[in-house]
C-alpha cells in the first residue's frame, strides 16, 4: 500500500489519544480529554478536531473505541464507558468529512494487534492480552489471527466469571473478574485491610494500585497483601485462558501490570497449580512493552490492512 | 483429492469405533472393545487390526483420540485416558503398516469438526463445542478454523474454574467444571440428595445420569434437582466461553447432552444471567446432532485435508 502515514487514534473514557503513524515509526502526537460522556454529537466533533491538523498527511485512519464495535460497517454497537453510544456509525460520520478510509476496532483488540506485530508477542501465533485498569478489557489471536467471534465481543476477559458466588459487577453479573481486580476495587481491598491493621497506606491520600504497589515494594504488609489477593483472582483467570485458547504467550497491559513481580509471581503460581497437565504445556506471563503505543499502533496497522487482521503481515 | 475411501477412526478409553468414509457418507463400521489401558504394544496391534480389514479400500487414515496430540507429527504426547500413552508416535508405528497418509488429532477436535462441516454448527464461523460425558472436552473453531493452541492444548472446557474454592478434580486441581458435571459426579449429587429425600431412585440399580434424566421428566424432585444444579455449573463455564470466543453457537455433544430440556433450560438461563450484553448478543446453545459419527466425520475430515482444517471446504 502507497501512502503518506496513517492515523492511528485511541478514544478512551478518559482521554482521546492520536498520532501519526509510519509503520511502527510514531511521528506526531496529540492527547486530549475525552468528551467522550457529553454525548454523541460533541464527541464527534472533538473527535474530527483530534483528526483536522493531520488531515494533509494521511492515507486512512484506524480507530480503537472501548465497547462492541461492527467494525465491517463501521458501527459502534455499544460502549460501556461512552454514555450513549449506541449503534453510532461512526465510519459514516468521519468519512463524509475527511474522504479517506476509516477503519475501527475494539480498543483492546487494536492493543493486542500492537503488541503482537511490534511489541511482547511478536512472532507468536496464538495470544491471549489483558488489560488492567479501570476495567479488564481482553482480545486474542488464534492461529495467527485476531478473533473477533460472532458479534464482535471476543476475549471479554474481565466479565469471565471466578466466583459464581461472588459480588455483584457494573454490568449487573455476578463473580466477574473485573469486580475482583479493577482498579477501583483493588484499592477498595486494600481499604478493608487497612481497617483491620496497621499500615502505611493510612497514610496516603488517593490511593491507587500504583500507590498499594509502591508500598508494598517497600514491605507493606496491607499493601503485599493485597496484591497477592488480587493476583491470585487474575491467576484464576489466566488457568482459564490457558485451558481454553492454550496460547503460547499471555500479555499483561495497563498501569497494574507495572506492579512488576508484586503481581506477576501470585497470577503465575496460581495459574500454573489450576490449570490441567502444566508440564506438558510452554507458555509464557509477561508484561506488555509498548504502553500507550500499543492502541495507536494497533488501529493503525488494522486500517493499514483494510480491516483484515490476516493481511497484516 | 481422488481417492478410494477414508477411514475414520475413533480411540476412546471404552471402545475403538471405525468406519469408512466417502464425504460424509458412512458405508462400513467396527467398533470393538478398546484395549488401550492394556499398554502401548496390544494397544498398536489392536489398532492395526482394526484397519487391516479396510486396507484395499483405502487412500488415507484419520484417527481422532483423547488427549494432547501434536497432530503434526502425529504423537500422541500425553492422554489422560490412556495408560502410558506419553510421547507415542502414532503415525509413524501405523505408516510402516499401512502406507497410506494418516492424521491424528484430538478427539473432541473431531467431533467439533464433523459438527460443523455436517451437523449442528454447520455454516458457522465461530463455534465452541463440548461433550459431557465422564470427562468434559472442549474444541473451539475461531473465524473459520479449528483452535489447536500452541500445545495441542486448546478447548480445555472441563478443567476450566467455575469455583475456586470447590473440590479436587481429577486432574490434582480444584473446582475444574468436570468435577461438577461429569457422569461420576452428577451420580454423586443425586446419590447425596436421596439421603435426605424421598426419590424414585431408591429403585434403581446402578445410577447413570441418563436414569436420573429419565426419572426427571417423570417428575422425580431428586432428579429435577440434581439436572437443575447440573445445568448451573454448565452454564457459569458456558457464560466465560460466550464472554471469552463469542461463538455464534455452542454444541453441546455426548449423552447428558440428550436430557434435552431439563439439562438445557437451567444452562441457557444461567448462561444469560452471568454473561456481559446479553442483549447485544446472538447466539444460540444447542445439541450436537450427529452422535458417534461426528468423531469418525471429523477424522476422515481432518486426514482427508491432510491436516489442515483450513483447507476443509
């Protein structure tokens, strides 16, 4: 494909993030907050403000947006983090604008592509990434290819159920993951504990799980604790991952997953004692390399290839 | 691909099913008492006498077995169900007999592919099958190609999680789906209810689970209940595969799978409940239609495309 460079944009809840992109080479960037909860109509026009400066030096543009995306059409189903989007066709609402191809994806999708062409999976064949966060978003690769599945909700990791009988999560289910290990219940754990002993996190004023990690590397019991907890309900998961797609690399994205061995060494003994004939299995847990860049690169590399995964290459 | 016929072969712990195959023509079956808890030796010979009457007829041989194959290869690596079967190189002990191409495979990948290429998941691109019976097996095709993962491992429903706290699987880990709805463990909770309720299966023998279905649908509390708690259990796995591939159909296959209603009711319903955007979601959970054949189809299938199910039309 001939072209100047394509756009690579992430909508977040929280911010709107988009550069330039010449293969994996980022050249421009730009990061707003998002407007993404004022509705429909301002996120549009944000989102075309985001777009207007690179207009003279794009090819086509590629979009990764939380939530269930048609991504044949262009069609943003629905989105659990931007208030109102429903059946929004975003491709429609762009290109009349700027008359280049638009492609979009599942956020979390567009990361795993990212990671996978450039970054910690590089080279593999069959990938299962996570992201931890607010929210735990998924995607996965079979057999060399994104999976997208049936309607366009593949690898929905955080809403997997680890305890039927457990507490009840925003979407109104029961004993998911992300009700266990999203951000704001990580810190919430941590909380309960502190009522009960002694702690240096009493000390803090916000806390969040970069700050439960920073305590805990410096011996916090509370703070150890709780991410012992927390990497034990993630490991639960991972077994399960395991077992199902059997991928030979799990990938740990999102700001907890910098929590380093704190996290990882629970979600790999836990994951390695549930899941059937371990020893006969070569896997490995790692950590995401490339940040932020994974979503752009990875939306990027989704327009590159006209909406077909399998003709990036 | 002209040929004679293909044989398709099916290797379980009880019985060793055969027969030859034109398209998804069955013309000639065996099946006899399997001897592969008798060791590796008896059981090669047993296997090739099986094959010896079609050799004439023959152009190339599938075989469909429990267990982790590396299917490029043709080694059996480890079969939870077979006795000393590790490292086996199956092919390479046949091909000196016989000389004709043969394929191995895992045999619920079998059934999964004789399924959709003619039975209940035909025409679909994403499809998660299992089978109940005293194990749980699992094979998953994803956007139009079967998942073997990157150990022959993919699909692993039965030793998925569905309670972490709950009791030790066969497998030496705790609260896999198995350990709640394969055959031994339903007979197990019916058997406990009867101790502390009146039941129409005080009269029975020697419990299975299709007498427990039978004496449901005629109204028996034990039974209904047992069915009920049975259908939950599938469900909460049910639920993390729909979250996880998004199928748009889940096969259920194997003879529990034929308590129909009483068995499928509890586990749509509960399956609905726990999974995120129901509503946004289309899928439909059914029973397998082609009983035994469907292993023997999907063998013949999988050799007949010389091991690549991409290549299956």
């Amino acid at each position: 494909m001939t072209c100047k460079g394509i756009l690579g944009v992430d909508v977040g809840g929280t911010n709107i993030k988009a550069a330039l992109v010449f293969g994996r080479k980022i050249e421009r960037r730009t990061k707003i907050l998002s407007m993404a909860h004022a509705g429909i109509r301002r996120s549009i026009e944000q989102l075309k403000s985001v777009i207007e400066p690179f207009r003279q030096e794009i090819c086509c543009i590629g979009i990764g947006i939380a939530g269930i995306i048609d991504s044949k059409n262009g069609v943003v189903i629905f989105s659990p983090n931007l208030k109102g989007w429903n059946n929004v066709p975003l491709t429609e609402y762009l290109h009349s604008e700027f008359n280049v191809p638009i492609r979009v994806l599942n956020d979390v999708n567009a990361i795993c592509l990212g990671e996978w062409k450039y970054g910690a999976a590089q080279g593999c064949d069959n990938v299962f990434l996570f992201t931890l966060g607010t929210g735990v978003g998924g995607a996965a690769i079979c057999e060399g290819r994104l999976l997208f599945g049936a309607n366009g909700f593949a690898g929905e990791f955080g809403h997997t159920t680890v305890n039927p009988k457990g507490p009840k999560c925003i979407c109104g289910h029961y004993g998911h993951l992300e009700r266990y290990v999203g951000a704001e219940y990580i810190v919430a754990r941590a909380k309960r504990k502190m009522k009960r002993q002694k702690s240096s996190l009493t000390r803090q004023d916000a806390l969040t799980p970069e700050i439960i990690a920073r305590e805990a590397r410096q011996g916090d019991a509370v703070a150890r604790q709780t991410f012992a907890e927390v990497g034990y309900y993630i490991g639960v998961g991972v077994a399960n991952i395991l077992a199902l797609f059997d991928p030979e690399i799990v990938v740990i994205s999102g700001g907890i997953a910098r929590a380093g061995k704190l996290l990882f060494a629970p979600v790999r003994d836990t994951a390695r004692r549930l899941v059937l004939g371990a020893e006969h299995r070569r896997y490995k847990i790692v950590p995401a390399r490339l940040g932020d860049d994974a979503g752009i690169l990875g939306a990027a590399l989704f327009a590159q290839s006209r909406g077909k995964p399998t003709e990036i290459s």
